[in-house]
C-alpha cells in the first residue's frame, strides 16, 4: 500500500483520514474484495475516516449507453452495502462509499452512503448533478438525485459527500458547508480520453483540484477526493487522489499511475481558525443572491 501522512500522532480534534485510489476490474467480486482488503490496511494504520472512489465495486460502465450495465446496480441495503456497513463495524471506522442504487424497477441512482463506526447508516446522498459527455453517459443510467445537499454527524464529525460532477458547481458546496460539514468528500471517476491527454491533459488536472480546492477555501472546510487510476476502455483515469485543508493547502496527493492509499491527519481545529481569519460566512450578502436559482439573468 503506497501511503501518504501529513503527522504522525492522532488526539483531541485530530481525525485520520483515508482515500483510497485504485484500479477497477470486470470482476466486480473482485474488485469488492481488493477494496475491503485495502479499508482494513488503512484501518491499521489508524484511519477512522475511510473514502472510496466513485462506483468502486465495478468498472466505470458509463463509457457506453448499454442496457446489460443496469445489472450491476444493487438495492440499498443490497449485498455490498450490507457487507460494507459489518466491515464499519468491525473496524470500527466511518466509511463513506459509492454504489450503483436500484430504487426501484427502472429507476436507479449514483448514491454515496456513509456507514457509521457501529455499522448503522448515517446518510445518504444522491448524485445531483448527472453528465452527457462523450463515454459519461450518466444520465442513461442515473436519475438526478432527490434528497438534497445534506451533512452528516457522524463520530469523526459532522461529513457531507457530493459525487464528481458535483465538485464542478460552488452551489453544491457551500449548501453542504451551510449544513455544518466539517469534511467534504467527493468520490470521483474522472480522467483523460486519449485524443485530448497530451494537449489538454495538464490543464485538466490543474482545473480540477483548483475547483475542489476553492471550494476548501470558501467554506473553510477539509476536501477529500479519492479519484480512480487506470486504463478502462476509452478512458485513462487519472487518479491525483488529494486531501486539502480548510485554506485550499494539500495535504497529501497520489499520482497519475498507481493504487495509492493516502493516509492524512485533519485538525478540525483549522477550521475555526480558517473562518475566522478568512471570514467569508460572515461577510456573505445573503440579501443580494435572489437570483442565483434562475438559469440565467437576462
């Protein structure tokens, strides 16, 4: 396990966290028990906070709109959640995962759940934002999420998840934050098609880990993005799975290539001192933002 820490003691308001980057079979059992073997390793080292990449349990099936995909798609609860929330248990850790939901016949959803250290459930979120990009087909597979921008308490403190194309939108970050999240995960499926790599490749990392970062700095809270890495089909992932603290510094990222387990110490203590140095909550004119819910001001 490549690992990553940024101190080396955990007390008071300390909370270890873990992101795990990896690579995805067409072996869904396998790729579940690869994944369960690399929580319990990040446990050991004292993780109690542990974070899974977008749809982990399979290869990311989006690249194409084909109906024998919706196969994967499980209830929740469903085998993997339930194997999940024992492993919480077990652990004695707070696990936030990414699973393909089957709500009901024809109606399925990108769903993260966040397993408590007692394997009860303390949330759930669905994917909010759903994109059509050329081998994104989301919105073949995923209805548009119905529960809202949500944070969690759990142990570790208060969580709230959004999942990738949600990190693009500030509106998704700052109602979570508003609702107290300390931590902000966003389990994610994100690289590079080959036609655009070696022209745009750079710049596309650069984008993203700066969107996700301001979105640290403009609400003071903890950002986790656990990212996948490999080669699946027409998509190169590109993994840069990072933890950035409450001022947008990161504190601990992967690289491009490799499985990686980053294990990262947040002080919640940081985030009071971030809020009160920038204090970007106090000074928001919400009197002036009407107009942030119309499409467009013409």
């Amino acid at each position: 396990m490549s690992s990553s820490r940024t101190r080396s003691s955990e007390s008071g308001s300390r909370v270890r966290v873990a992101a795990i980057q990896s690579t995805a079979s067409t072996n869904v059992s396998e790729n579940v028990d690869r994944t369960v073997e690399k929580i319990r390793e990040a446990a050991q080292e004292g993780a109690r906070l542990v974070c899974l990449q977008e749809l982990f349990a399979s290869r990311y099936f989006c690249q194409s709109e084909d109906h024998t995909q919706f196969d994967l798609a499980e209830s929740i609860p469903g085998p993997i959640s339930e194997r999940l929330a024992a492993l919480a248990k077990e652990l004695g850790i707070v696990l936030v995962s990414s699973l393909f939901e089957r709500r009901a016949p024809g109606l399925f959803h990108n769903t993260a759940v966040i397993f408590e250290r007692d394997g009860s459930t303390a949330g759930v979120y669905r994917k909010m934002h759903i994109p059509d990009d050329p081998h994104y087909y989301e919105k073949f597979f995923f209805t548009p999420g119905d529960l809202g921008f949500q944070a969690f308490d759990t142990s570790v403190g208060k969580v709230g998840v959004c999942i990738c194309w949600d990190q693009w939108y500030p509106e998704a970050a700052r109602l979570t934050a508003l609702r107290g999240a300390q931590f902000l995960i966003y389990p994610t499926a994100i690289g590079w098609l080959a036609e655009d790599k070696q022209e745009y490749g750079e710049t596309q990392v650069s984008a993203w880990q700066t969107m996700m970062r301001s979105h640290a700095i403009a609400n003071g809270v903890f950002v986790i993005a656990p990212n996948r890495v490999g080669v699946e089909d027409s998509i190169e992932f590109w993994g840069h799975s990072f933890v950035a603290n409450p001022t947008g510094r990161m504190l601990a990222e992967a690289d491009d290539a490799r499985e990686s387990t980053l294990l990262v110490d947040c002080d919640l203590d940081e985030i009071e001192f971030a809020r009160t140095h920038w204090p970007f909550l106090r000074d928001r004119r919400i009197d002036a933002y009407g107009d942030i819910v119309k499409r467009f001001i013409d």
